[in-house]
C-alpha cells in the first residue's frame, strides 16, 4: 500500500479487466481503498482479484457488459 489516502472508502471501477481499468483498479486498492471491478471477462476479473489479494488488498469482480442498458440497475440491485 501507498499513501492510504483511500482507506475506508469504495471505489466502481469499470473496465477493470484490462488495460487502463485495471490500472485504475490496482491503484485504488494500493492507495487503501476496496474496489468493485466491472469488466465483460470474468478470468481477467478472476487475475485481478488474485492480485489485490496479494496486496493485501479487498477486490470483488462484477461480470456484466455495461453496452447493455439495463446491466447497471442489475449489478446496483444484485450487489
């Protein structure tokens, strides 16, 4: 961990996958924060889970394809 600047809060972290997302994702679990990582691919979300929890970090992967209009009121309702 860095700075904690984000300990105790959340962060919704779309695209979390791959790429820029994931980058997102591991730099809020390193400055403190837990996240809630969305991405279409559920193995990529499986690896990154892995690796927060190597850091000693909390991470929950949501599988859900944000191109379909009604999947952000489905992951608000089911988590």
């Amino acid at each position: 961990m860095n700075n904690g600047k984000l300990k105790n809060k959340v962060a919704v972290v779309t695209g979390a996958g791959r790429g820029i997302g994931r980058a997102i994702a591991l730099g809020y679990v390193k400055e403190g924060a837990a996240v809630a990582a969305i991405a279409r691919t559920e193995s990529d979300l499986a690896t990154l889970e892995q690796e927060v929890s190597k850091l000693g970090g909390k991470c929950v992967g949501i599988p859900a394809d944000l191109t379909i209009p009604a999947a952000p009121a489905e992951i608000v309702n089911k988590w």
